[in-house]
C-alpha cells in the first residue's frame, strides 16, 4: 500500500514539473507568435488608436501620475480640447508606464515605444496561463492545457495582440480571463482571500477597458441561474457579494467610469442580483434555526419585505432610467441590444467598421475548427465525461442492455457543476455579441478556446484509455484500476465541488473511513459495478486509433492556419502599406512621408482638419492640433467636419477659416487601389453632417440610389470639397484619370480650386495636403472701374446670390 502511494506522489509530482515546463512553453509560443510585424517590418505602433496611448504612455512617462491625470491637452479637438486624465481608461497607460519603470530601475534602457510594442505579446503570454488556471478549474489540468494552447494561437485574439497593437484590449483581455477565473475559484473553495483578489482583478479590468461591463452583467446572470436552479450555497454568496461591494467602490474611483458604476442601467442587474441573493441567504438561514411551522410564517413575512424592497428599488431605478432619453444606456450598449439603433440614430457608432456585423467566413478566419469544437464543449461540459463513449459502445458487440442503459441515464442526467454552468453561458452570451458587433469576436475567443480544450482533452482520454486497455504490452503491468485511477487523479469530478456542505470536517472523517474500506475491498476484489464501467469505456481499438489520427490532423490544421493569420493577414501595420507584384514587394510609406511633410513644413500652432480616423495619427507622428480625432466623443463636432467636407468649396473655406484651419488632410487611393480612403468613407460623413445640418442631404450624391463618381454622379457630387482635394490633378497621373479602386473614369477630371492649394502629395498619391487660401483683402472707397458698364440686372442678380446654409 505504501509503495502504491509513494507511486502515484511520484506521478502527481511528474505531471506538475511536466506542466509547469509546458506553461512556460505556451508562453514562448504565444510571445514569439506575434512578432511577424516586427521581423517582417519594424518596431512600429500599429493602427491608429495605438498612437494616442502611446502619446500618453509618453507623457506619463516624462511627467508623473499626477500631471498625467490633471493634463489637458489643447492639441486635439480645437478648440474645445480634452481632458486625459479624466475621458481615458488608464490601465494600459499604467501598464506599460510601470514595466518601462521597472526596466529602466533594472538598468535596462528601453525607449517607451519598445516598451508599448511587446506590451501586448507579454500580456497574451499572461493570458494563456490565466486561461489555464481558469479551465483548470472547470475541467482539469489537461483540459487547462489543451485551452491555453488553443488561446495562445487563436487568430481573434492575435488580431488585437500583435507587437505594436497597443491598445487596450492588449490588457484587458488578461484581465477578462483572470476575473473569471478568481470568479470560479471562490465558488468552488468559498475563500474570502480569492473574493477579495476578485475584486481586485475587476478593478484593473475596469481600468483597463469599457468592456468589463460584460463582467457585471454575465456574473450576476449566473448567480441567478445558480438562485433559481436551487444551487445557492454559502460559496455563491461569498464569491458574488463581495465583488459587488468592493469591485463597485473600487470602480468608482476611475475617473472615466466615476459615478457611472451606480447611475447607468449597465450595471442595474447587479445591484437586482445582489438584493436578491441576500433574500434567499436569508430564507435559508431562518430555516436553519427555526422549525418548519414557524418557518413558513417566517419565510412570508421575509418574502413580503424582500418583494417590498425589489419593489422599492426597482421604481428608484425607473425613475433615474426614465429620466434619460437612452433610458440610461450608453450607446453602444444600445446598439448591442438592438443591432438596427447605431444606423437609425447614431451613425458616427455604425461608421466603424469593427462595429459592423461580422459575415460566416470571418468567425472561420478568427477562430477556425474552434467553431466545431465548441459544441462538443458544451455536451461535455453538460454530461459525464464518458457519455460519447457509453453512446459509442452501445452498438457495439453486446448491444443495449439492461446495464448499459442505466450508465448511459446516469451519465445524461448528472449534476452540472456551477463552473461548468458558468462556462456554458459565457460562450451563450459571447456568440450573441460577436454576431452583432466583429469586434467582441474578441470576448469569444477565450470561451471557444476553453470549450474546445475540455472536449479535446476529453477526447484524447477516452481514445487513449482505449488503446491502453487493449494491447497487452501496456496492460500487463498497468492494471485496469491503477490507469483508470490516474486518469481520474487528472481531472477532477465536478460533483465533488458542488456537492459540499458546511460539515466539511465530519465529511473529511467519513470520506477517510469509506476511502480506506473501499480501498481494501479494491485490492481484494474489484466489485462488479466497475469492471462493467471499465470495461464500457472501452471503444474498438481502430476506432480510437483512426479518430487520434484525425484528431492530430484538425490540430495540425488549426496551427498552421493561426501562423498564416499571424505573418500575413494580422502583422501588417495600417501605418505602413506593402503589396506583391510581378516585379516583387513594394511599400508604401505615404503616411509617415505626409506627417513627418507636417512636422517639418507647419507652424506649431497650425491647425489640421481631416477626417476623424487620422486625428490620433496627426496629433502623434505630426504634433499639430486637429479638430477631430478617434475619440469621437463630440457628434457636433465630428458633423461639422463632414459638413465642411460635403459642401462646395466656397462654402467648405468658410467653415474651415471659422475653426481656424490652415491646412486639411485627405486619403485617396484612387491610383494605387487602397480601398480604405476617404472616397468611400465619404457617405459616412454625408450622413454624419446630416444627421445635425439638415441641409445635408444623402440622395443629392447618389444618382438613382447608387453611389457615383464617374460621369454619370450628380452635380453635388462633383462639386463638393471631398470629390475636388481627392481628384485634383489626378488626369495628370495617366491621361484618363481611372480610378484603381472604384474602378472607373471620374466624372469631372480638368478643375481648378479657387480656395485651397496644393501644397504636398506623398509619392503614391495616399495622402494629399491643401493649405486654405487666405482672404482676399478689401477695397475700400472707390471701386476699380469696369471696362463696360455693369447692367442693373446682374447687379441685381449678384444681390439676390444664395448665402452659405452654414
């Protein structure tokens, strides 16, 4: 007996080692999977929101935490300008700022752009490990490793943690993940320290991003799923009140969040959960200590006050809700809700492509088999971990008897544990959300990557186990207990966790006495109810065989496709354009080329208009002042923008000379075929100016419904400012002006701009810079006189000129 235990010590101490030395595996491979950009490019900020991050990682780093939170910053949206500290979620910032303080401490001189490029590889490493200790948790240490694999190469979440990706789901996934799993790990050891660091873990995600408003509301989702399935325990209760109490008073204290934590509808269902919790640990707590007569009486009286309470707060809410226009939701919120509201009242939300709905082949491109493997997460995840197996023997030699049946219920209808519970309606939720919005493709990838780790895991063993048991060179030394125990010792019955009560010490002491008594009889003689179990899970040798091969084929594919996606589709700088051609790799470097034109050619306090997609860009690599940028938290603001660039010039100039513009910015990649331009963004700004200047009206561009730029495009078209700074000289390039990316001739091709000029074209033609005329100075007393004599009517006619709508 203590030989047989000295044994399996010795293979639990191997298994952790083994374990331990594959984590730090998965970390490598999830850091150095996201360094295409680099080897294939440069050290380089991606993207654009990157680059105000990295503007203010520098600042903080130059200046300290305290200038960092009372910064305003008059360099971007002129001339309202921004308040950092307070409209910005600082994790990321923080993150980056810290590491970079660390290293310098250590004598490693790292600039603060190196720091911010590998933050985000460093993280997803982090990430893989909190995926393991989370699936760990619900499944078991093999399942933990197959899913932290699984998520270190998943091209969803490549696609936001690439090196140079410096945004803030960089962290916050991490902090996803982490929260979830600290979550799990208090309910199912009811610690008060692990509730306690989960608030903790909250509060840096809320600090890290806006989407840890998922995390307040899929917790208490399933707190109340465990309240009305009858799974309440005192472990419920310890893991979900104190992360209300404190994770909302530490939330809080962002500024960017403040008092939003208690005021916005987001997190109303929390605080409805968190009453209600208290009702039932009430209910359950008289009815310890009274007997069952008075405790009717009792649970009445605490029914009605609880439902009076509910009552009360819910009317406090309608009221604070109704006092709202958006009915106290924020507006992406909303649009998640209902995916039609972002087109019909806020287009500057639908404008974005990442917020778009995402099409069938992108949920293959990002997260790929996983999408397979997910539903047999879910099964195995809901039912015994052997009922593929029992289902499989059935049909096998002996066909369905009177034994098998009653395993196979057995397996159906046993008891779900309240992680695996939790993970199931993790990945209920993500898949609704990802189907509205492409970028919370993102929130899925860690639950397809757990749910496909436990039915891979679970896969392997059942297939393994049945070849081990049926050739006799592994048999004959390894009985069919002592390999049918090891497995077991691997992934932990999830009953167990759930079934425990608050007598844990008298249980301890019976578990011993029934343990040892088991134990004996096992090794006298094995009962007849396992040999049946064992030998049920046994499928045909060539079964497990082939289905081991194909299994290591669909991993082989998953890889392979998570590389690609990682060298080619994911590691490109938005920054710094390439493609392939018959006479080899070209690049464009037009962007860069336009800003570093603006650095060294404008006066500091010039202001520059574009877009809003190139204000963080400008700010950043340029250090001029912009009007807008991808904050967009001012929709007037934004609105006049697209208003100026919809308008005639005249009309565009005066709106521009009002903000005080001195030059204005536009992309065109009419001759090198960049489809991201601001030619087909152009209808966005339409509608954004629209939607606040009502003169603005979509129809006048489109002829007959379409969207035109060739001859047949209508004359407001071909005569607004965007269509004139995009196709200025551009007949000059080939004679027939063709456009590359609406494939087509334009329309009006030989123009002159009376009020911009020209004054700088990268060498591809991407990016085009105009500079605004200055006024023409007035004469005053007497006129120049006119050759001929001026007609009255056409002195009247000039009287009677339209004025600017503006």
């Amino acid at each position: 007996m203590a030989a047989t235990d000295a044994q399996t010590s010795l293979r639990h101490a191997f298994g952790n080692v083994l374990a331990f030395f594959i984590l730090i595996l998965i970390g490598v491979l999830a850091f150095s999977i996201r360094l295409f950009s680099v080897i294939k490019y440069e050290s380089v900020i991606h993207e654009f929101d990157p680059y105000f991050n990295y503007r203010v990682t520098q600042f903080l780093t130059k200046n300290g935490i305290y200038d960092f939170w009372n910064w305003f910053d008059d360099r971007t949206w002129y001339p309202l300008g921004r308040v950092i500290g307070g409209t910005v979620y600082p994790g990321l910032t923080l993150t980056a700022g810290t590491l970079w303080w660390i290293l310098n401490s250590l004598n490693i001189p790292l600039s603060v752009e190196t720091v911010c490029v590998f933050t985000a590889p460093i993280f997803s490493a982090f990430a893989s490990w909190a995926t393991y200790l989370l699936t760990k948790e619900v499944k078991g240490p093999g399942a933990g490793l197959t899913a932290a694999v699984l998520l270190a190469m998943v091209p969803s979440y490549i696609s936001r943690s690439v090196a140079g990706s410096y945004d803030n789901e960089a962290v916050a996934i991490f902090a996803l993940i982490f929260t979830f799993y600290l979550y799990i790990k208090t309910l199912n050891t009811g610690s008060l320290f692990y509730a306690t660091l989960n608030s903790i873990a909250y509060f840096y995600m809320v600090c890290s991003w806006g989407g840890y408003t998922f995390i307040i509301n899929l917790i208490p989702m399933h707190a109340l799923l465990c309240i009305v399935t009858g799974r309440y325990s005192s472990r419920l209760y310890i893991a979900y009140a104190p992360l209300i109490v404190l994770g909302t008073l530490l939330a809080a204290l962002v500024p960017v969040v403040g008092f939003n934590a208690v005021m916005t509808s987001e997190h109303f269902a929390s605080f409805l959960v968190f009453i209600l919790i208290h009702v039932v640990a009430l209910v359950y707590y008289i009815k310890g200590i009274l007997s069952p007569k008075m405790f009717k009486v009792a649970v009445a009286l605490v029914v009605s006050g609880g439902l009076a309470v509910c009552f009360a707060m819910i009317a406090v809410l309608v009221a604070m809700v109704a006092s709202s226009p958006t009915m106290g939701w924020s507006g992406r919120s909303l649009s998640l809700l209902d995916p039609t509201y972002a087109s019909k009242y806020i287009p500057i939300i639908a404008s974005v492509s990442e917020h778009q709905p995402p099409t069938w082949p992108s949920y293959f491109m990002d997260i790929n088999v996983l999408a397979f493997l997910v539903p047999a997460g879910i099964i195995v995840s809901f039912f015994c971990a052997k009922i593929v197996c029992l289902i499989f023997s059935c049909y096998s030699v002996e066909f369905l008897t009177k034994s098998r049946w009653s395993l196979l219920l057995q397996a159906c209808f046993s008891p779900l544990s309240d992680a695996s519970s939790f993970v199931i309606l993790y990945i209920v939720t993500s898949v609704y959300f990802s189907g509205v919005m492409v970028r919370l493709m993102l929130v899925l990838a860690p639950a397809a990557c757990i749910l496909s780790g436990i039915a891979l895991s679970q896969a392997f063993d059942v297939f393994t186990r049945s070849i081990k048991l049926q050739l006799p060179s592994l048999s004959i030394d390894s009985p069919v207990d002592a390999g049918d125990g090891s497995s077991e010792s691997v992934v932990p019955d999830d009953t167990v966790k759930t079934d425990k009560t608050e007598d844990t010490q008298k249980e301890r002491t019976s578990k011993k006495s029934r343990s040892r008594k088991s134990s004996s009889e096992s090794v006298e003689k094995p009962s007849s109810k396992s040999q049946i179990k064992k030998r049920l899970s046994v499928l045909p040798l060539e079964t497990s065989i082939i289905a081991i091969v194909l299994l290591v084929l669909l991993g082989a594919f998953y890889v392979v496709h998570s590389v690609w996606a990682a060298a080619e589709a994911y590691s490109a700088p938005s920054i710094v354009l390439t493609s392939h051609s018959h006479d080899g790799l070209h690049v464009f470097d037009d962007f860069r080329e336009a800003y570093a034109w603006l650095s060294h050619n404008t006066e500091v306090d010039d202001k520059v208009a574009s877009w809003w997609d190139y204000g963080y860009q400008t700010t950043a690599m340029a250090n001029r002042t912009v009007i807008v940028d991808n904050n967009t938290w001012n929709n007037t603001h934004i609105a006049t923008v697209g208003t100026a660039m919809s308008s005639p010039e005249k009309a565009a100039w005066e709106i521009f000379h009002s903000l005080d513009v001195k030059y204005v910015l536009v992309v065109f990649g009419g001759l090198v075929g960049y489809p991201s331009d601001d030619i087909n963004k152009f209808l966005w700004m339409v509608r954004i100016g629209g939607g606040v200047f009502p003169h603005i009206k979509e129809p006048d561009y489109l002829r007959d419904g379409q969207y035109r730029i060739d001859n047949m495009a209508t004359p407001t078209m071909l005569n607004c400012l965007m269509y004139k700074l995009s196709y200025y000289r551009f007949v000059e390039t080939d004679g027939k002006a063709f456009d590359r990316v609406r494939r087509t001739e334009i329309g009006k091709k030989h123009f002159k701009l009376t009020h911009f000029e020209e004054v700088f074209t990268t060498h591809h033609w991407m990016v085009r810079i105009y500079k605004l005329k200055p006024p023409k100075n007035r004469i005053r007393g007497k006129t120049k006189k006119s050759k001929s004599k001026a007609n009255p009517k056409t002195v009247s006619k000039r009287k009677e000129l339209k004025r600017n709508p503006f």
